[in-house]
C-alpha cells in the first residue's frame, strides 16, 4: 500500500520543483514523519563514504504494524492535502497468498 502511494505521489507531484522517483518519496515521507513523530527540529545528516550528505533514516522493513500505519496516514493525509488522485487498491489474496 505505502509502495502504491508512493508511486501516485511521483506521477503527479514534484518537490521543490523536481520530479522525484518512487524511492525518492518513500525517502521523503519516512523523514518527514520522522521529523513529527520525534519532535525532532532538523533532520540528522551525515558525511557519507563519498564526501555527500546523507541521511540516516529508520528502516520501513524494521517498523512495526502501527508505525508504518502511522506513516502510511501521514503520506496519505500529505497526498491527499496536496491534490493528489489516489489509486483505489483492492487485494484479492490474504497473507498466506490464498484468494479471500
């Protein structure tokens, strides 16, 4: 779903005025959040191996089930804020891969 949103949000938005790619949305969702859920005033960046800045960001295949909810409803509430059309997605398979 957060992938699926995700991509929506790179073929309709840009940022700052630059198209992003998917991966690049799912890096500015997961920092801003970051950024509301600690309180935190600026984002922790880092000198990486290449002399670049980087930022250490928190894993989304290490969140837990209500902290990707709750990233998932931060990025849609900031889609849908910002005119974004939103998919409407429907599974047909349940977790263990079986058609409900």
């Amino acid at each position: 779903m957060f992938h699926a949103l995700c991509g929506d949000v790179s073929k309709q938005m840009t940022l700052n005025n630059e198209p992003l790619k998917l991966w690049q949305w799912k890096n500015v969702f997961v920092s801003g959040h970051w950024m509301v859920t600690t309180g935190a005033k600026e984002s922790p960046l880092i000198r990486g191996i290449e002399g670049e800045l980087l930022n250490i960001r928190e894993s989304t295949s290490q969140m837990g089930k209500k902290r990707m909810s709750s990233l998932i409803e931060y990025s849609t509430a900031w889609a849908v804020q910002s005119g974004v059309k939103l998919r409407t997605t429907r599974y047909e398979y349940n977790y263990y891969g079986h058609r409900e």
